[in-house]
C-alpha cells in the first residue's frame, strides 16, 4: 500500500488566501491536485500568485487541521 499524507496547502490569489486539505502520495501529486480543485472551485479561475505546504501529516484517525478565518 502506498504512503499517503495530509496536506494543508496555502494559496495566494489576486485577492485572498486560501487554504486547501487535500489527502496525496507526495508534494507533486499534492501540488497537482490543488491545481484542479482551484479550477473546479470557480467559475473563472483564479491567477495563482504562490502556494506553498503548510502543513504535512500521515493520515491516522481524529487528525485535522484547525483553519481561523479572520473577521474583517
């Protein structure tokens, strides 16, 4: 069985940051899948300034990640 992990994935847009959970086999297929999901999420998508790993875990029962979202 291949290893997987859990990414938490920022992403810099012309006018936001994001973050995306996705689970992948290494950094590429990381990175590749969050190509994807940003295009899927908008009608248009989005010029992607940066995006870099925030976070990098192997998948086990009860992790995640916290996200705060700030109030503007």
């Amino acid at each position: 069985m291949r290893t997987m992990f859990l990414y938490k994935i920022e992403i810099e847009l012309e006018d936001q940051i994001a973050y995306l959970i996705l689970l992948a086999a290494d950094d590429v297929q990381a990175f590749e899948f969050m190509e994807s999901h940003v295009a899927r999420h908008y009608v248009k998508a989005p010029i992607i300034k940066s995006a870099a790993i925030v976070e990098k875990k192997r998948p086990e029962v009860g992790i995640g990640y916290f996200i705060e979202a700030s109030m503007s």
